[in-house]
C-alpha cells in the first residue's frame, strides 16, 4: 500500500478500513483494465475490417489486451517484484486468473437467465461485476500476493 492510502485507511472507522485502504488499488485496476478492454476492441475492430473471421479476430484482440493489462498490472497495480515469481509463472497464473473470471461469467449468465428469468443484459452487467470483482481480488492476494491471504 502506498502511504498516503495507509493515511486515509487508518483515519477511518475500523469496519470500513479494508474497503478505504483497497479503493485505491481497485481505481488502478479499474483504469487499467479499462485501457486493455479498449486496446481488445480496437484490435478486433481492425482486423475484422480487414477481413480476419471474428472469433480468430476476438481471440486475438483478446490476447493482446490481456498482455496489456498483465504489463500494467504488474507495474502500476501490483508489486510484481515482491511476488518473486518468474515472469513466465506470474504471467501464466494471471492468465489463468482471466479464465476463471470467464468461467465466472458464463455460469452467472446462466443461472441468472436460465433459472432467475433475468435479460441477457441485466445478466451480464450482474456477471461482469461480479467476475470483475472476483478477478481483481484472486490477481491480488493469488496471482501477485502470493497467498490466499488479503493484504491491504
């Protein structure tokens, strides 16, 4: 936690301390995740236009929007160096993290269309938010804290 973040977050009533003192690393992981949706997009709009099959495209635009984030996320979210993980393992377990959230996705879509009549839109806001949240927390206490344990 950078200082001025363990500032605010001790100020705080004890019950909303953990949240205070992650508001910070969340905003980071927020933007950057928001940077590498966008870079996803613009590969797979460019390369649809130029004649690639969409799902070739998708999977595409996707990596490399993953490795964006990964590369963002290691230097202004994450203490990748406090890991002491190599970057192959680091990238791969960050990689696998983005797998679960798909995972994530797709079972909440289901039982919230399949079983709670939700819309297809209302079911994926609910599964992105979720699947989001859930990634974040596994990249930042599996993925770069090395433990299951939540650190602030």
């Amino acid at each position: 936690m950078r200082r001025n973040e363990a500032g605010v977050a001790a100020n705080a009533p004890r019950l909303f301390r953990p949240m205070i003192a992650l508001a910070p690393q969340l905003s980071r992981y927020s933007a950057v995740s928001a940077l590498a949706l966008g870079l996803d997009f613009v590969v797979y709009l460019a390369l649809v236009g130029s004649g690639f099959a969409a799902p070739l495209a998708g999977a595409i635009g996707y990596a490399i929007g993953l490795t964006l984030h990964y590369a963002l996320s290691a230097r202004f979210v994450f203490d990748a160096r406090a890991t002491r993980k190599s970057d192959g393992r680091l990238f791969g377990e960050f990689a696998m993290s983005g797998l679960i959230g798909l995972f994530i996705t797709a079972s909440i879509i289901a039982i919230a269309t399949e079983m709670l009549h939700l819309g297809a839109l209302a079911a994926k806001m609910l599964a992105a938010g979720a699947s989001f949240l859930a990634v974040f927390l596994l990249r930042r206490s599996v993925v770069f804290g090395g433990g299951l344990a939540l650190r602030a």
